[in-house]
C-alpha cells in the first residue's frame, strides 16, 4: 500500500480531524482515509448532468451579458 502525505494543512483542521475521529474511536490516519474513499465514491458513475443539476441556480444568461 502507497503513503500519502499532505502538505500545508491548517493545524486546526488536523485537530478537528483527530477530534472527530476520536468521536468514532479511529485513529485520525483511519478516519482521513475513510474520508477520502467517501469522497471518490461520490464521484463514480455519475453523468455530468447529475453534477450540473447539483449546482445552484445563480441566475440568467442576461445577468452574465457582456456591457
């Protein structure tokens, strides 16, 4: 199995990482994988009309018109 190592996370999400992780009785290593494979599942198998219908509604062609 291959490593992982993140770079320039801001120390207070580390801490709510092991936090949170505590609250599941896992090791924060465990609990930021399970994240992560979470994560990518959501993205398999879905169609790009799925993703763009989960994108809000942030108004009309003409709000977007070139002046």
């Amino acid at each position: 199995m291959a490593d992982l190592i993140l770079r320039n996370v801001d120390e207070k999400l580390i801490a709510r990482l092991e936090e949170v992780a505590g609250l599941f009785l896992k090791s924060p290593e465990a609990y930021h994988l399970e994240i992560l494979e979470h994560g990518l599942e959501q993205t398999r198998n879905r169609a790009f009309i799925e993703d763009l219908m989960r994108m809000p509604n942030v108004g009309d062609d003409e709000d977007f018109a070139r002046v």
